[in-house]
C-alpha cells in the first residue's frame, strides 16, 4: 500500500511540474526530479522498464534544463 501512494504521488508532482514547465527554468529541474522519483517507484515496484523509461526521461529533462538555463544567460 506504501509503495503504491509513493508511485502515486511521485506521478502526480512530475505531471504537475510538467504542466508548469513553461514558467521556469525551475519547473523543468522539478519535473526532472519527478521523472527520478517515478523511476525509483518503477524499480522499487520492479517493473524494470517503467524504471528504466523514466530514469531517461530524467536524464532528458535535465538536459533541457541546463539547455535553457545557459540560453537565459
């Protein structure tokens, strides 16, 4: 029951800081972070792919961060 709340809420704030995204450069490390926090539910949950689909989108997010972040400078 644990582990589904957290893999719920960890899917809630990354969808939530999604949506934000457009309001700052801060809004897409946050969705990084979500898309973190949903992989550890994936691996924790152990199903691998899930995990193994958002660690990337992770690694994407802070991409773009860093992207936008220099542009602004």
């Amino acid at each position: 029951m644990a582990l589904t709340l957290y893999g719920a809420a960890s899917v809630t704030f990354m969808m939530v800081m999604y949506a934000l995204e457009s309001r700052s450069p801060h809004f897409i490390a946050l969705f990084a972070l979500g898309c973190a926090l949903s992989s550890s539910y994936g691996f924790l949950a152990r199903t691998w792919p899930f995990g193994v689909v958002e660690a990337v989108w992770a690694g994407v997010a802070l991409r773009r961060y860093y992207s936008v972040r220099s542009s602004k400078n």
